[in-house]
C-alpha cells in the first residue's frame, strides 16, 4: 500500500499548480467561465428568453437577466424534471439533487448536469485531496479506505417513467464515482446509498468497523452518531482503539467549532487533523487551503460565475449587485451563482465574509434566511456559533446541536428576549456560568445585540434550556428529515421550530 500511496500522492499533487493559477489570476479565470457559461446556453429556451446571443459583457448579463430565487428557477426545472430538455442547460440533465439545506417542508430540485458533476463536485473531492497531500507531504492517506456518509437516491417524483433520478447530493455523487474511488472508500454502494437511516448507520457501524479507515468525510452531527456506534460494538473507549491510522475528518454543511471538543473526546489526538468544504446541491465553492487558518478558497474554476449582494441591500426590491472584483474584506454578502448546471443569478441561501482578496478566501458566516433581527439586533449563525462555542470551552460542555428564536413582547411592559434549546452530550460545569457567557460573548462580537442587551432596556438575558442528546434527532425524525445533509436550523426569526422542539422536551 505504501507504493500506492506513493504514486497517488504524486497524482493529487499535480493539480495544484491549476489552483494557483487562478489563485493569481481570479477575475481573469471568471470571465473565462463566464463566456463559457454563456456560449454554453445561449441556445437554451432560458438563453433564448434572455437574448444570451447579445450577452457582450457582464453588465448585460446584470441588464438583461433577473436575480432568480428558487421559485422562479422552478418552473425551468420541473419542466425539464417531466422530461423537456435544453431548457436550462444544453446537454442533458439526468440527476437532480434534492436540497435539504436547512430543514424544511419544501423540498428543492437542483439541476445536476453531468459537467456540474465532473467539472464541479467530482473537481471539488480532488482538489480537496491535492491541496490536502500538498499541505501533509508525508500523509498515509492512501494506505487505507475512505469512509464517507451520505443521503439517498429516488424516482423523479414528476416523471416516474423517466430515467431522471433524484437524491441527495452526496448520493448522486457516491453513485457516479468511478471504479478506482469505488475500490478506495467504504461501506459499500448499497449500504451508501440505503434511505433508512437508522438501519444505515447499523448496517455502516458493522461493515467499516474492521476497516482500515484513514479518512472520514461527512456533515458532523451523523459522523457523531456512526463513531459513537462503531465504538460501542468494538467496546472502544475512542475511535482510534478502532482505527489507528485515522488521520483527518474532512466536513462540511455546518459549522465545525461548536463540535470541535466533541470530536477531540472521540479522537483524541493532537496529530488529527479536520479539513472543512463548503459543497452544496448547487456546487463545490470552497476549500480550506492552509493548514493553520480556518479560512476558505473560494474555488473560481469549477464552471460557477459569481456575483454578490451586500447585506444591507437584501431587503431592497432592486438590491446592488457586484462581481467577485468589486467585493471588500469584512462585509457580509449573500451569493448569486450562475452555474454549468442550469442555474442563472442562483440565489443560494447563504452569506459569506471575505476575509482575503488576493487571493479570494472566505468564511461562511451564515443563511439569509436563518438570523435573529426581532428587535433590531441583527445576530447571525456566525455569531451564534462562536457564543456556543466559548461557552462550551469555558464551562467543560460538548454539544450536539441547538436552535434559538425570539421571545416577542407579551404586553407593553414586557420585554424581548432569545431563547435557544442546547443539546449537549455533556451538560456545562455551571449552567448560570454557560449562559452568561454565551451573552456576554454576543455582546462582545455583536454590537447591535450589545445595544440592546443595554441595562436589559430592549432584550433580558437569553433564556436556555439545556437538554440532552436526542431531542433534535426526534424532532428531525418527525419531519421525515432524519439524515443525510438535513440539518437543525441555528436562528430563526420566527418561533415555529422552537415552538416544534419544545413540545418535545
């Protein structure tokens, strides 16, 4: 296994050089896919609505082209679900991944286009592993299976008869990887690719716990949950009882650092390492490049053209819209992609924080959806996140999950608060302490929040309920949501999912 390691490393390594290349070259490498993008579809029923054949420049790109949503992708897709193709994109699109974001009752079908699948997801998985060999040269990656953990396929649920098939990203990908990537991870493409998830991760637990793992990819809570039963039926105290030559989680979906001390109590070792991605339904966007920053490249040659709202004009009917050339360091944006799926001025749902413009890194810091502004307070998953987390370190807790929501005024005299539901495998040292901390901690990062928290004027104290492992999973198994990518919405600025959560506790 060592001359396969070997020669495997020796592969990876060879993309980076691509990588640096539009590294130094970012716009360059753009408005290359750009042109591409729309050559590619200028022919399509959506090009030929939008006079792509006239397209000359970006700025008649942003003239002639609205910013869609994905009720108005909707009626492209469903048509080309049912069976019409070339509406969206030339080639033809039989895979379509169903979006489970962050939970809830609306199922989303993303285009998924066998040049998104190479030229985005597939390119993503490598490039991870070539940026991943580059920065650990002495890696033994190779010398042992990947364990990976994913969602499930099913019918075309608008064309049963059509060999249009739909899934959950990950599935779609673990379904259409080559042989050689077969060979290399674990469990097996049946068991992969099972749709029960309790009986997956079973049936998983049982087939990967005599395997030589050396790497692990996946969304942190169900990665948990698998570890968790794969130490139980080996009788192990830790994970590397089980595998030795364990060496790095690469993750995603969610924020890792909530999770970070958990993970450290399953893996305790220092030499461990974890590698975070930022890939959706839409495409592959980011990478975590270096090895002491937290920070994401943002991968500019996967056949996805981007483009930018800034924060504060997203309520705005007509909000300012900028290319990647015209982002700042520090602001908060939500983000529009074009894509060699089919998807045109794409809004995807998430925000990001350039933290480096040459070259572009960025940090997820949260959903467009997903934030508390009752009260004027502007609080964000990012700063959520951090507040758990520095609770978490400064009272000995390990959580699991968690959600908050407003408490709105009753009466006249009554005043505004959060109130969160913490999940935790292990309860904090000090409650009190946790939850002054974690405000306290908001007030720091969050001035808005800290104007309002002002001698308890707008917003009291948060009030918390600390509870223990498995109310989210009961509540997710409820929805019919249990697994895969779906995921427990952080801040909500209604109180409908607190609300569902509480009657559970």
């Amino acid at each position: 296994m060592e001359v396969v390691n070997s020669f495997m490393t020796w592969i990876f390594k060879n993309r980076v050089g691509q990588i640096q290349n539009f590294m130094q070259y970012p716009i360059e490498s753009q408005n290359q896919i750009f042109d591409e993008l729309i050559t590619a579809a200028k022919r399509t029923e959506f090009g030929k609505k939008y006079q792509f054949s006239a397209i000359r420049s970006y700025q008649d790109f942003a003239d002639q082209v609205p910013i869609h949503d994905y009720e108005q992708m909707k009626p492209y897709i469903e048509k080309t679900m049912r069976g019409t193709q070339n509406v969206i994109w030339p080639t033809e699109i039989e895979w379509f991944s169903k979006s489970s974001g962050t939970t809830g009752s609306r199922s989303k079908y993303i285009p998924v286009s066998q040049e998104s699948l190479e030229e985005c997801h597939f390119k993503g998985g490598k490039d991870m592993l070539s940026l991943y060999v580059n920065n650990y040269p002495e890696s033994k990656l190779f010398t042992g299976k990947g364990l990976t953990i994913g969602g499930s396929l099913a019918k075309n649920p608008l064309n049963g008869d059509s060999d249009i098939q739909v899934g959950d990203i990950s599935a779609v990908i673990t379904h259409n990887l080559p042989m050689w990537v077969q060979f290399a991870r674990t469990p097996s493409l049946e068991i992969a690719l099972m749709s029960e998830w309790e009986s997956k991760i079973e049936k998983t637990a049982l087939e990967v716990m005599d395997e030589n793992v050396t790497s692990i990819s996946g969304v942190p809570t169900w990665t948990i949950v698998l570890l968790q039963r794969v130490m139980e039926l080996k009788g192990a105290s830790n994970i590397l009882e089980v595998w030795p030559n364990l060496e790095v989680f690469f993750h995603g979906a969610v924020a890792f650092g909530p999770y970070r001390n958990l993970f450290r109590e399953l893996i305790p070792s220092e030499g461990m390492r974890y590698v975070e991605t930022y890939n959706a339904s839409e495409g592959f966007f980011g990478i975590q490049d270096q090895k002491n920053s937290e920070e994401l490249l943002l991968m500019l040659d996967y056949g996805i053209f981007y483009e930018f709202i800034p924060m504060e004009e997203w309520e705005n009917e007509n909000p300012k819209v900028i290319p990647l050339s015209e982002v700042e360091v520090g602001k908060n944006y939500a983000i529009l992609i074009s894509t060699n799926g089919g998807l045109w001025r794409y809004k995807i749902g998430d925000t990001v924080k350039f933290t480096n413009t040459y070259p572009y890194r960025i940090k997820i810091s949260g959903r467009t959806k997903h934030f508390i502004n009752a009260f004027g307070e502007e609080v964000i998953v990012e700063n959520a996140e951090k507040a758990v987390q520095t609770a978490s370190e400064a009272t000995d807790a390990l959580i699991t999950n968690f959600t908050a929501a407003p408490v709105y005024f009753g009466d006249s005299k009554s005043k505004g608060a959060h109130e969160w539901i913490i999940e935790f495998k292990k309860m904090p040292s000090d409650q009190e302490k946790f939850i002054q901390i974690l405000d306290s901690t908001l007030r720091e990062i969050n001035s808005d929040y800290d104007a309002k928290r002002y001698k308890d004027m707008a917003l009291t104290a948060p009030k918390i309920h600390f509870v223990d492992v498995g109310i989210f999973e009961k509540w997710l198994r409820g929805k019919g949501k249990l697994g895969g990518q779906n995921k427990v919405p952080r801040l909500s600025n209604t109180r409908e999912y607190l609300e569902e959560v509480l009657k559970l506790i």
